[in-house]
C-alpha cells in the first residue's frame, strides 16, 4: 500500500505528464483535436465565434497531408470546402502567377462556403508539404449554431475577399508590367 504522500505525488506526476502531452501534441502540429482546435482559433477568420463553436468545429475538420508541392486545389474544379494550413506552407497562383503565400493558421479557399462558383486558383503545398484542415461547407454550416455567427462570418469572410481580390489583381498588374519591360 501507498501512502497519502506518494499517493499525491503520483497524481501530480501524472498531471504533469499528461500537461506535457498535451503541449507536445501541439508543438507538434499533429492531427489532434487540440492542435486543431489551437490552429482554428488562432485563425482570423474563427476567432470572433464563440469557443464552443469552434470547438464544434475543430471536431468536424480532416486533417489531410500533402507532399510537396502537391496540388491541394486546382483552379476550375468545385468548390465544397476550405482549407485551414496546420503546419508547413501553401502557395496560390492564377495562369502561373504567385498571388498567395500561406503559412501556418492562415486559410484559403472560403469562397467555397459563400457561393457554387469554381475555384479561381490553384493552391500548392509548400516545399516540405502541407498538412491542412479541411472544412467542407456542409459541415460548417451543420456546426454553426447562430444564423448571426454565420452572417457575422460570411461578412468577414466577403471583405477578406475584397482584399485578396484586390491583392491578386496588384500581383497581376505587375507581372503584366515586368513583361512589358522584358
């Protein structure tokens, strides 16, 4: 039998290791619910919406890996989900052109939770991969549980796009003024 010392110390030492697990787990970018619920909310786009939400959330993504340079979306196909970066880089590109560099906790290809329309770039995973959580529409929306988060999200979510739209036609105005130059 143990004592009532050695009892707590026990406990303590227990806590301590799952602590350690747990923080480990989520250095380490692996598919655990933990680190995926510390990259959605950590993401601009989530952090407005309640923690349970996004716990909801958290519990519905996939977490999918991509080699490197591996097309994560291709320009013209459907859209039916986005995509969280876990760990690694992302690049996006419209007719070759470099529009987009994503890193960890930055997302992309939310247009597919606002509209039917095809996709309007491609996305490559970065030089050592890309591990993503992938979000598909129907499964946000099944998870959202205020019509006012989603309204407050799909607003958010237009002028994020506002801007990247505005950021995409700089990248190409420039490109088309180098090769003028050339």
């Amino acid at each position: 039998s143990v004592g009532p010392t050695a009892e707590v110390a026990i406990k303590v030492e227990t806590l301590v290791l799952d602590q350690l697990d747990v923080e480990q787990q989520a250095s380490e970018g692996s598919d655990s619910p933990i680190a995926q619920y510390q990259c959605l909310s950590s993401s601009s786009l989530l952090q407005s919406l309640p923690s349970e939400v996004s716990e909801r959330v958290a519990a519905a993504v996939i977490a999918v890996n991509f080699a490197a340079n591996a097309p994560i979306i291709e320009t013209g196909e459907p859209g039916e989900s986005m995509y969280f970066l876990e760990s690694g880089s992302a690049t996006a590109g419209v007719d070759g052109v470099s529009v987009a560099t994503y890193c960890m906790g930055e997302y992309f290809g939310e247009l597919a939770l606002l509209s039917d329309e095809p996709r309007q770039a491609t996305v490559l995973a970065g030089t050592d991969g890309a591990l993503v959580l992938q979000l598909q529409r129907e499964v946000f929306e099944r998870n959202l549980e205020s019509k006012m988060a989603a309204v407050e999200l799909k607003n958010r979510v237009r002028r994020l796009l506002d801007a990247k739209k505005r950021a995409k036609e700089t990248a190409i105005a420039k490109k088309v003024a180098l090769d003028r130059e050339r």
